[in-house]
C-alpha cells in the first residue's frame, strides 16, 4: 500500500511547536490562542477564511488575497470590524511576532464571533467577529505524485453554499476527500452538477491533453487565485488554455494532470481511479507551468 499523503503535506518543522498566533488584536502562545464553544466558527462553521503563503519577505498576492476576503465577508453579511489596511498590518504584525520571513504559511480566519445562545440564528452573535491568523513555517514536500479517486460528492451550487466562498465549514469536502481515502486515493476528485469534471476537495484541478491545458468553466469551484494566474500563465507565454466543460473520458485520457492553490502552487497527479495518467510523473508542460509560476512569485516577491 502506498503511503498516506495530502497536497498539503510539509515537511516537519518543530518550530511550529512555538509559533505565536493572532487572536483579535493579541498575539499569543500557540497554546493559549483559545476561542469560546460558543464561537459562531465552531459551532456552525460559520466565518471565511483566506490561506496566504510568504515568499522572500513578501505575502503572494496579498491584495487579491483581501478581495476575496473582503468580498466573501460581505457575501455572508459578516462585518470583519477592520478595514484591508487593519486586516494586512494584522498579518504584518504576526509575521514580524515570529520572526518570519520567507516559506511561511498563515490561515486567516474571520467568524461571526461569539454566540449568546448555542443557536443559529445569526443575530445571536453580538459580541463582534472572531479574527485568528495561524502562521506557521511551511515548505511543501510532496515524495509522489497526488493519487486521486472520483467521488459523488459535490462543492456547493451558486444558490446552496456558493464554491466561491471559502467558508469555514466544509463538511462537504472533507466528506469527498473521505471517501477518496477509504478508496485508495489520497484526495477526492469532484464533479460538478452536470457529471463535468470540477475540482479536488482543497485544490483547483487542471488537465493537459496534446500540449492544452484544460480547467473547468470555473462556474462551480473555488475562485482559486492560483488557477488564475496559471491560465493568465498560460495566456501570457502561448500556451492554449481553455476553461470549459470536460468528461472523465477526457481526464483518464490527458497526458497531464495537476493541482493549484496557495500551499502547494502547482502539484503533479499520476493516478486517477487507478489510471495512471500519462507517464504517471510530472510532465513537460506541468513542469514549464510551475517554472513560469516560480519566475512570477520571484517578481512578485522580489
Ligand atoms: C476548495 C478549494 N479549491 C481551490 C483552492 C485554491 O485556491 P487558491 O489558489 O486561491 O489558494 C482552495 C483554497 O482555499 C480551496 O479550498
């Protein structure tokens, strides 16, 4: 059998034993950033979050990075209580708290804050939002390349739980990514309402086939800031990109598969449903995507 793994697998870094975390306003021992049961987050997963990466000194794609937040917080009717330039300096001032200064991964996260009543009405949480940031010491190390199985599961419709938000709750992916594992697989590739290849439950998903890249319509999965610098990408160097629907057929026949997001940038898949898909490593073009993608972030964050 092989061995458990996931795209957000880094190697182990026993500093992250001692990071200090933001919690609304304080900057505290990782083992005293505590937030109540009451917590709208814990309780109903109801907040947004954001995943940003640190590279030479710079947070990727920061502004883009507060637009979705921003944009998801006004989707749910949440008041983050702080504006963009309150939200960066509070990543800011974590960074600088522990000492970082490049390979660092921070979740951001906002909920609607603690609850008087253990209920869902929204209007229970009048104590105003809970903003944490987990900042830890982060380098990918991924040994093979990402096993994935298809799943029934779906990510939210634009009228059910919008795949655009990045919500705190997602029963619906960790349920996919579930029944991927119990299958073999390491993470879970989903459809979308149609039966059109979608997304994976944490990351974007993209197929290459006789030197095009192809990703979904982008109609039901995450807004990735990744996916889109990857087709921009693409755009910009000649290589034929294509958002558009595609089958399983299409995708157990590509040459190439990969992943995008935050974390891992761009992350080679071999198998799919126990197909091995194309020569089962990284190919050519993944490989030349990845090498435009790092020349991006040394620009970016020079
Ligand atoms: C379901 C899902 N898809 C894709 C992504 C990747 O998005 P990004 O490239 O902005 O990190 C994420 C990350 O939050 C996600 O949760």
């Amino acid at each position: 059998m092989t061995e458990k793994m996931s795209t957000h697998q880094a190697e182990e870094d026993q500093r992250n034993e001692e990071i200090l975390i933001y919690l609304n306003g304080e900057i505290l021992p990782k083992a005293e950033a505590k937030v109540s049961v009451y917590d709208s987050g814990f309780m109903l997963g109801d907040g947004v979050w954001e995943g940003l990466r640190l590279y030479n000194g710079t947070w990727a794609f920061i502004d883009e990075h507060l637009d979705r937040l921003f944009e998801a917080a006004k989707a749910i009717d949440l008041d983050i209580g702080m504006d963009r330039d309150g939200v960066k300096n509070a990543v800011l001032e974590t960074q600088k708290a522990n000492g970082m200064t490049t390979d660092a991964h921070a979740r951001l996260m906002v909920t609607r804050g603690v609850k008087t009543r253990p209920f869902q009405h929204p209007s229970l949480s009048q104590q105003g939002p809970t903003m944490t940031i987990i900042m830890e010491h982060s380098r990918p190390n991924l040994p093979r390349p990402i096993k994935l199985a298809t799943v029934p599961h779906i990510r939210g419709l634009p009228m059910t739980q919008d795949p655009k938000l990045n919500s705190h709750s997602k029963l619906n992916c960790i349920i996919a990514c579930i029944a991927a594992e119990k299958a073999g697989a390491d993470e879970a590739l989903m459809l979308d309402v149609n039966g059109f290849v979608n997304t994976t439950n944490a990351c974007n998903f993209f197929i290459v086939r006789k030197g095009e890249v192809w990703t979904s319509t982008g109609d039901y999965c995450m807004n990735g800031i990744t996916r889109q610098k990857v087709i921009d990408l693409c755009r910009e160097n000649g290589i034929p990109v294509h958002e558009r629907n595609y089958s399983l057929v299409d995708t157990y026949g590509a040459d190439e598969a990969f992943l995008t997001g935050t974390f891992g940038a761009q992350t080679p898949v071999g198998d799919i449903d126990g197909r091995q898909i194309g020569s089962g490593t990284m190919g050519p073009v993944t490989e030349r995507i990845r090498g435009l993608y790092k020349a991006l972030i040394e620009r970016e964050c020079a």
